[in-house]
C-alpha cells in the first residue's frame, strides 16, 4: 500500500539515500527534469541538500509516496516568496520509480500535492515538461492547461533538444 506523506528537513535528511536512489533512477530512465546521466553521487546529493534546506525556510513542500517505508515517488511544490506571487507555486520533479511507474501514484502524489498549495493559500499551480514526455497526458487528465510551448527548451544527453510545455491550473481558492 502506497502513502503520501509530506516530509519535514529531519525526514528528508535521514531518507536523502532514498531520495538520491529516485533521482538517479529516474534520470536514469531518461526523465527531462534538469540533470543529464550519467549522474554522480556527490551531484545528487549537493541536489537534494539545497532542497532540504529549503524545507527548513519553508519555501518548500516536499511530497513522498512510501511503500513499506521506502520511498518510491516524489513532488516538489516552490512557494515563491514574492509579494505579487502569494497565490500560485511551481510543481517541481514529480518522480516515481520505474519499478514502480503505471500504478496511479503520480497522480496521487500531484492530488495530495494540490491539496498542500491551497492549504497554503496557493490556487494557481504552474509547471513544464518536455513535449510529448510520458507525464504530458497526466498533466491534461488531472485539468492542468497547457500555456504554451519553447521550442529546444530542453537538451538530452546526445544533445538532441526538445520543446518544453508549460502548462498551469487554477485550483478552487482556499478561503
């Protein structure tokens, strides 16, 4: 059984292995979310220490799916900091493992995800992916819109380029 849990700088910082594992293994996969493999370890975990940090400042929500206390999916919401900014936040590198992929916990994760921004007052959800990217029609299905698209956004590792879509949704306002 699968569980969400929003996880505190203690939590991250005693999973960070966990987290490293993800990451790597995503990218791995050929996941569009910022990094090129082949991924060193001493670079994921620079990665995930700044993220942590950002837990501490809460300028983050770091979402985890867990299975028998192992972490095999994560999203990330940025809460920008912004006067003009107090109502929308990014999602950010949703991961599931790819032993794990094709049984809903993306979209759980992205549900309990927009849950946790409008709790923190956060209606308008942004995010981008790689045109055509696997996670693409999720992000259609659960009503996120696309905005637009940059052509050669994005590079893979054999330095073809991609377009990126962004897309956004507006979520019911939390007052």
């Amino acid at each position: 059984m699968i569980s969400i849990q929003a996880y505190n700088f203690n939590q991250a910082q005693a999973k960070i292995d966990q987290l490293c594992h993800l990451l790597i293994d995503s990218v791995g996969q050929g996941a569009s979310i910022g990094f090129l493999p082949p991924l060193s370890q001493a670079e994921v975990t620079a990665y995930w220490q700044a993220i942590i940090g950002d837990l501490q400042t809460e300028q983050r929500i770091l979402l985890v799916a867990l299975q028998d206390d192992q972490i095999v999916g994560s999203v990330q919401l940025d809460l920008p900091s912004k006067a003009n900014a107090s109502h929308r936040a990014e999602v950010q590198k949703l991961l599931v493992h790819s032993q794990f992929q094709r049984r809903g916990i993306a979209q759980q994760l992205m549900n309990a995800l927009e849950i946790h921004a409008q709790a923190q007052g956060r209606w308008l959800l942004v995010l981008d992916t790689r045109q055509g990217d696997k996670a693409e029609p999720l992000y259609r299905k659960l009503g996120y819109q696309a905005a637009g698209a940059i052509p050669n956004f994005a590079q893979s590792a054999d330095g073809t380029t991609h377009a990126t879509i962004f897309f956004y949704r507006e979520l019911a306002p939390n007052v």
